[in-house]
C-alpha cells in the first residue's frame, strides 16, 4: 500500500470587501498524510483532440476536528505533482476515504486570483 503526504483543498466563501455583496471563492489548504488504498487510471476518448486523464484513487486519511467540520468543503488534493478533484468522502470514523477523479481547474493556493496579475517574464 502507497503512502500519501500531502495538501487538501478546501473552498470557503468570503465577502470581499466587506459588506460589497460581493462573495469570492477562497481556498485553504492543510496537510494530511494517510494512504493510497486504490490506484487506478483511465484515459476517456472525447470530443478534443487529446485523451482525458481521469484517476479513480483513493486515499485514506485520519480525521481531525477541521476536515470533520467541513467536510462539506473539500475540493481537491495536490497528488503526484498534480491537483486531482475529490469526487466523493466515505467517512469510515476516524478515517475518511476520499475518492478522487479527474483533473482540478478551480482557485488553489498560491494561484493568482486577481484579473489582471500574470507571470513576470524577464
């Protein structure tokens, strides 16, 4: 059985600024270690030009008081140098299964996530 040392991506909202009615998507992440007890891939032939890359892994972790609250909130995983969306949690108390599917494209830490801010090429 692999091991698994790493990130967990969780997406709260914020109201930013303040009182704006505005409402972002912010994400958290915090680190957990377990193991991987499914290791499978798959490539599905589409409609582009390219093969889709979908995972259905999971991973095993021990629960802490954060991801039990919220649970509700989990997003992604970074995994073998790559964001992996969870696709579904089986709580098995104290640990929690996560299983995981394709490829994550939504906010993470350390991405910008304001318009306008792109790589300084020099």
């Amino acid at each position: 059985m692999s091991r698994f040392y790493g990130p967990i991506g969780f997406i709260t909202s914020e109201e930013i600024p303040e009182g704006s009615g505005i409402w972002v998507e912010v994400p958290i992440e915090k680190m957990y270690r377990g193991n991987v007890v499914r290791n499978y891939k798959r490539f599905e032939d589409g409609s582009s030009i390219n093969k889709n890359l979908n995972i259905s892994n999971s991973i095993s972790i021990v629960a802490d008081p954060y991801i039990s609250n919220h649970l509700n909130s989990v997003r992604y995983i970074k995994w073998l140098g790559g964001y992996w969306s969870v696709t579904g949690v089986d709580v098995q108390f104290p640990r929690l299964v996560l299983n995981i599917g394709g490829v994550y494209n939504g906010p993470t830490v350390g991405a910008s996530s304001e318009i306008g801010e792109h790589p300084r090429i020099e």
